[in-house]
C-alpha cells in the first residue's frame, strides 16, 4: 500500500512538492528506511530509559564521598543547568516558531522603514517572545536568518531579557516600585540596547563582527532546508541549536560555580557602600553570578540593604548583557566588536 | 588521506550529535529528579511545573531529532582548522562528562563549605517584617518558628527578656562550625533559596554546645530543642545563643532547603 506511506507528514507544506533525492526512490526503499528511523526512536527511548534507570540505582548504592567543596561545585553547576534548561528549551522552541512557522512578512510588515523605528519595535519584540539570555541567543540567530540586519539582532538580543514580560513582573515582585529600580531597569535596558544597535549599523560591515560560528551558523540555512518539510526543519534547527547552546551552557555553569565556591562573597559586599565601587562589583558580581534576567531581581534583592539603589540596577541592566553562561554562545567575537565598544562607552 | 576524512566525519558527528545527547540526557535525568522529589535540591518549587514541561518537550524532541532523516548539506563544507576542530572536541568531551556526571554522582545538597564561604546570616532582606510577626507571635506559633524566624529574631533584637517564654521547639538543621568559637559554639543552619541553589543564603541560629564536634560532626543534621540566653563564651561576639536542652541527630529531610 505505497498510497498509505506517503511524504513522512500528511499536511500539505509549502516545500512539499519539491522532492528531496530520496523521494524519486522506490516505495519499499522508502518504507525500509522508515523503519530504520522507528528502529532509531526505539533505540533512543530504550537508551533514555536505561540512563535513567543506571541514574536511579547509582543515587541508591553508589557513595562516592566527593569533598564537600567539589561536591557542591557540582551541585552549583547542576543547579544553574536545571534553572536554565526550560529557558533554553522555550528559547529553542520559539525559535523554531519563528523560523519554521511564522510566516516572513508578518515579522518583516510590522516594522517601520527608519532604521532607529525599526530598532525600537525591535526592542520590544521580547514583550511577545518572552526569553532570557538562555533562550534569545537561538531566537537571535533565528531573525538574522530571517533577514533581519546584524544591528537589529544585536538589539533584539540585549533588551529581550529585560524588556520582557517575565522580567517586569519578577523585578516588580522583588522591589515594586521603591528607588525606582525597576523604571530604571526598563529605561535601562531600551536604551543601551539601542545605542549598542545605533553603534554597530555605523560598522562598514556589520556581518563581519559576527564570531565565526554564529555567521556560519546564520548562513548555513541560505538556499537549504527545501525539501525538507517543516517537521523535520524544525527538527534540524533544534539538533543545531542545541549544539552549539548545550556545550556552552555547562561550560559556563562550571565556571559559575566555580567563582562561586572560591571568591568569598563578603569580599564583594564589602564594596557595597562605596558610589563607584558597588557599581564595579555589581557589573562583577552580574558577570560571575549570570542567574537569567527572569530571575536575578530575586537574587539581588538581600543585597539591596547592603548596596546602593544605583548598583543594584547595574546589575539588573547589565547583568543580562553579560552572563557568562550565554556569552560562550555569544554571536560576537568579545575581543573586537561587543566588548570594546561597551568599553568605549564605559 | 582516508584518516583526513575519518577525522572530518567524527567531528561533523560530534558537532551534529553533541547537543541532542546532552540535552536529552539532562532533560532525562531532570524529569527523574522531579518525579522522586530532587528537584528541589536545585531550584525552588515554584519551577517544577514549568521545568518538567518543557523537559518533556526537550526528551520528545531530542527522540525525534534521532529519529529523523539525516540531512547531509554540511558534508560539503570545508573542515574548520585543526585547533578549532580541537576546541571543539574538548568543549564537547567536558559537557559529555558533566552529563556522564549528572547520571553517576548522586543528588546533593549544598553543604558547610558553601555555608563557611557565603558567611551565615550575611544578609538581612525581609527583616522587619518577620521581626514584627515573630514578635506578635503566640507560644503555638513560635513552636513552629524555622532557622529562618529565629535568625531574623537574633539579628533585630538581643534583648534577653524577649525571649523569656520563647524556646526553640525541635529546630532542624544541619551543623556548621562557628568561626570565633569552634570549640563550643556550632550553627545549626539551613540554606534559604529564592530561585536555585545559586543563590543561596545560609541562615543559622549559634547554639551552645562545648564539645559538641565529637557528638554531631559538621554536615550532621540535627534537631535542637532548648531556649535562648546569654553567651557564656569569651572568645565568640555573638550576644545570644541557643542553650541545647536535647540534641538529637536525625535524617536529612527531603526539603533540606528553606524557600
């Protein structure tokens, strides 16, 4: 019954009449490779369902007696993986959304055609697609490759952790509207996200201060993905991005956790009363700490006693600009183009 | 030659392959600590709903990805360099171990290390607030008052008469040394979470106990009863503290984490 097994997806797709090379094969090739795919999705869940289960035993028998500072490096470092896991995995998700699903011109109609208009609605972008720095990396890439410019993705990328919803309602939880933190914060964000997208459309060449991987990455879709119907893009988007986020996530979560278990925080603290130094420390404490924008106002708040209202919203408008975790997956090499025009600024 | 294009195929593999595996691992490993209540360990409550969910959407895609057909459009793309290759490799090879990790080495939870570290009772944030209710208190309430109500009650207030009538009823925590007077005088103590154990603060209440190191070892949990008086120590600051009249070493509660 070659009629029963058509194309892998039976809604009708917008690429579906370009045949991929395998599809001018026979009906039995294709049902043969089919079942090499089930074959594949068994071994897979047979494999997640022993780890889980080595998992569950190891935890029962297994007493490694780990020194306590390595133990807990490793529980820091778990800790920051599972927080940022979901977010990532939304960020991937929506992602793919506006890649694969979204139809070109609804993103590309609503923008005005003066490039400052442009950058500002782009800004708030993240009031629909609310990801922190874990997920907008992914989302990022996801507009360049939709035609957006190097400098609108860039701005796109520094005010979605902050000018989301997410974000208001869990800076607005933790301080409400005292010292006026939170407007700060939002202003905070707008504009730095701006100037930065203002300074990088001044470069001759925007695409050029993309790092290598990332450009790589934006380019490889150009011109593939047809014959490919949107199921398995979907697929080849998440298979991708999870490359380059997950490698970088648990690097970064190492180091995290590592800072964590050898600065000792008072040090830090210490710096808090001081005009200039808490805002060094907090842009320090923001880099070593790097908990998601959706997040961080939960954990700076103990130490608004401590530092002043001024520190504490560096840490929120600059933390999610910076956080190590994300800045491994960073679109732009750090050393010429995002850090030293922050530095510039600075 | 044919070692170039072995070399270029492991590394295209481990470039395609290396993200899945780990994320549907991880995603894997997360839903098992959910469903036998380990979660809590690392994050706080309030995020298990959203965790599970989308581990479950990252396990369900990480099976389909495997499943799908392989698209082969990169095996035309020139090898990067030999040392990126490297760096790539090695960057995969640490998240591959941190993963192997994640499924070998049992759940923890954080411990005096990180409790020295962070320096206990190091920030004040809802004060006066809980100082407010824990003085409006009744005897039933005070029973149930954690580490987190008596520290925030020893911070405001070293006024002895406050506590007369106020005992710690069965307070639970685990032991810390304290740094002046190590000899007599231990923390029992929790780790306070807001978000994930990044960021917890480690709260404690300093009890009295001379010798105590030979009895409940650092890390021990313990619940103490008793009431609050003077220091009788010369050599530690600490105006009040806990005076044990029953110790007891007990598990480690499954919600080892104040939230």
């Amino acid at each position: 019954m070659p009629e029963a097994t058509p194309t892998r997806v039976g809604a009708p797709e917008a690429h579906d009449h370009r045949h991929d090379h395998n599809d001018h094969d026979a009906a039995p090739v294709r049902r043969r490779a089919r079942g090499v795919h089930v074959a594949w999705a068994v071994g897979a869940t047979v494999v997640l369902i022993a780890l889980v289960a080595a998992r569950a035993v190891t935890a029962e028998q297994l007493d490694p007696s780990i020194p306590n500072p390595v133990q807990d490096l490793l529980t820091l470092s778990t800790s920051v993986i599972i927080e940022s896991l979901p977010f990532i995995v939304l960020g991937i998700v929506l992602s793919v959304l506006v890649q694969v699903w979204i139809p070109e011109s609804w993103l590309l109609r609503i923008l005005p055609r003066n490039p400052w208009g442009r950058r500002a609605v782009i800004s708030l972008f993240g009031m629909f697609l609310p990801v922190c720095e874990c997920g907008n990396v992914p989302l990022a890439r996801g507009l360049v490759r939709r035609g957006f410019t190097v400098p609108e993705s860039m701005t796109f990328l520094i005010a979605a952790p902050i000018l989301n919803p997410v974000t208001i309602i869990t800076t607005h939880q933790a301080f409400g509207f005292d010292d006026g933190i939170l407007i700060a914060r939002l202003l905070g964000g707008f504009a730095i996200a701006n100037i930065l997208g203002w300074l990088f459309s001044k470069h001759p060449e925007p695409m050029s201060l993309l790092s290598g991987r990332f450009a790589e990455e934006c380019r490889l879709d150009d011109g593939h993905g047809h014959g490919r119907d949107r199921r398995q893009q979907s697929l080849d988007l998440f298979v991708r991005e999870s490359s380059i986020l997950m490698p970088a996530l648990v690097i970064g979560s190492l180091i995290a956790g590592a800072i964590q278990v050898i600065v000792p925080r008072d040090v830090l603290v210490a710096l808090g009363s001081d005009p200039l130094y808490s805002v060094l420390a907090m842009m320090v404490l923001a880099f070593i700490i790097s908990v998601c924008s959706n997040v961080d106002a939960f954990f700076i708040l103990p130490f608004a006693s401590t530092f002043l209202p001024g520190s504490i919203v560096t840490f929120l408008v600059f933390g999610p600009i910076v956080d190590i975790k994300s800045s491994c997956a960073r679109p732009t090499r750090p050393a010429r183009s995002c850090s030293s025009r922050r530095s510039s600024r600075c | 030659m044919r070692e170039q294009t072995s070399r270029g195929a492991l590394w295209r593999g481990v470039q395609r392959w290396r993200g899945v595996v780990i994320i549907g691992v991880m995603a894997a490993i997360t839903l098992w600590l959910a469903a036998s209540g380990q979660l809590v360990l690392y994050i706080h409550p309030r995020y298990i709903l959203f965790t599970v969910i989308m581990a479950i959407i990252a396990v369900v895609a990480a099976v389909a990805a495997v499943a799908t057909p392989r698209r082969h459009d990169d095996e035309g793309l020139p090898l990067p360099a030999r040392r990126s290759r490297a760096v790539g490799l090695a960057a995969a090879g640490l998240a591959a171990a941190f993963t192997l990790g994640m499924v070998v080495i049992p759940p923890a939870t954080l411990s005096t290390a990180t409790a020295e570290q962070r320096e206990i009772n190091a920030t004040a944030s809802d004060d006066a607030e809980t100082f407010a209710a824990a003085s409006a208190a009744d005897a039933a309430t005070v029973a149930t008052f954690t580490v987190r109500e008596w520290s925030t009650v020893l911070r405001q207030t070293s006024d002895l008469a406050f506590f007369d009538g106020k005992p710690a009823t069965a307070l639970l925590g685990f032991v810390t040394p304290d740094a002046d007077d190590p000899e007599s005088i231990f923390y029992i103590s929790r780790f306070s979470v807001t978000c994930c154990a990044v960021d917890a603060q480690p709260l404690g209440v300093p009890v009295y106990l001379p010798g105590w190191a030979e009895l409940y070892p650092p890390d021990t949990w313990v619940q103490v009863t008793g009431a609050f008086d003077s220091n009788p120590s010369r050599s530690s600051p600490t105006p009040i503290v806990l005076v044990p009249e029953r110790v007891e070493a007990v598990d480690q509660p499954s919600e080892p984490y104040l939230f």
